[in-house]
C-alpha cells in the first residue's frame, strides 16, 4: 500500500515558516521544485526585503518621524 504523500499537502503558513529557516542558496533550489513553491519563495524574499527596508528606513530618522507624527497629534 502506497504511503499518503505529506509535504504537498502542508499549508503555505507551515512550508513558510520551514521556508523562513532556509538560507538563500536552499530558498534558490527550493523554489525549483514546483510553481507553488516558487510563489512562496518569492513571497518569503519579498517580506523580507520589505522588513530590511522599512527597518534600515527607521534606523536612519526614528526621531524625524516621531516627532512629526507627535506635532500633528498635538496641533
């Protein structure tokens, strides 16, 4: 009797966060395997690239965009 195939039926959350232990040369290969895959990866290194880009931009001027959001609170 053929065993129940277990990896193509996981959840994109769950291959996600297996995902999000990969470093980028194993992301590369995974997102070869198959279409599905290949949109996790994406969307995985596009998260990313997000968070590094929003976290580089508040590390160059948190008290710029504190104190603006702070003035229009007050006025």
């Amino acid at each position: 009797m053929r065993r129940p195939q277990v990896i193509p039926n996981l959840p994109d959350v769950v291959l996600l966060h297996i995902f999000s232990f990969l470093d980028y040369q194993l992301l590369c290969k995974a997102e070869m395997v198959c279409r599905r895959w290949q949109t996790l990866v994406i969307a995985l290194m596009r998260r990313e690239i997000h968070e590094l880009a929003v976290e580089k931009y508040y590390e160059s001027s948190p008290s710029v965009v504190h104190s603006k959001s702070f003035r229009s609170i007050i006025t």
